[in-house]
C-alpha cells in the first residue's frame, strides 16, 4: 500500500509539475482516482485496526486527494500550513498546560486563525476585534 501511494502521489505531481494544459488536468485527476480505487480494493484483506483505519481516512476524503492537479496554485502537500502551525505546536508542548479537549481546540483554533491572517497580511489587533464584534453582535440578535 505504502509503495503504492508513494509512486501514485510523485507521478502525479511529476504530471502538475511538467505543466499539464488545463484541458488534461481532468483527466489526469481521473487516472489518479482510478489508480487509487485500485490500490484501496487490494487493501480489504487488512486486519490491523491502524491499517483499517488509514484506508478508512482515505476512502472518506477520495473526492478530494487530487484536487491540487485541477486547481491551480494549490500545492499538493500541506507542508505550508503544517510549517506555519510548528511553532505555535512546539509552544503549547512547552506551556503543557492545556490538559484537556477544550483548551487545545481554542488554542489551536486561535493560532490558526492568527497564523492565518498574518499570511493573508492583516492586522492582527484590528482582525480579532472585527470578528469578536461581528460574533458578540450576532449572538444578540
């Protein structure tokens, strides 16, 4: 499954890469997908929960694995977001002080909103008192 996925994913960037016209991108996206149905129906032997697991995450997000060869200026990976959000993961790790479910979903869900609108170049300060109104503003009506 693992050589599979590796060889699948690397020629279809090789295909994005090369500069594939808009018009073949479909089918390219097409050829990948069935690919990847093909290699899922080898998979139904498994008998690790993890391995069942995995291709259960890969089943539920199919239509969506190539989206990156049909839109342009989406990478393929989320290596971008991922090294954006490390440092403010390393920092929760060091704090340790969000010990339960709802403490970590309001941090992370506030640094990636900040981490968001620093990339988008927006005022932090003026951002966050814009979306809090907008929300407080709301929840009174």
């Amino acid at each position: 499954m693992y050589l599979g996925l590796k060889e699948l994913f690397f020629d279809v960037v090789r295909c994005v890469e090369g500069g594939v016209p808009v018009w073949m991108s479909l089918g390219v996206r097409e050829e990948a997908e069935k690919r990847l149905l093909a290699l899922l129906s080898n998979c139904r032997g498994f008998r690790r929960k993890k391995a069942k697991c995995f291709v259960e995450k890969i089943r539920r997000g199919f239509g969506h694995w190539f989206s990156f060869v049909v839109v342009e200026g989406l990478a393929a990976t989320n290596n971008v977001a991922e090294n954006a959000l490390r440092e403010g993961v390393v920092q929760r790790k060091i704090f340790g002080t969000l010990r339960n479910e709802k403490g970590t979903h309001i941090y992370e869900t506030l640094l990636t909103l900040t981490t968001t609108w620093k990339q988008q170049k927006l005022d932090l300060h003026n951002t966050i008192t814009q979306k809090l109104t907008e929300v407080w503003t709301k929840q009174r009506n």
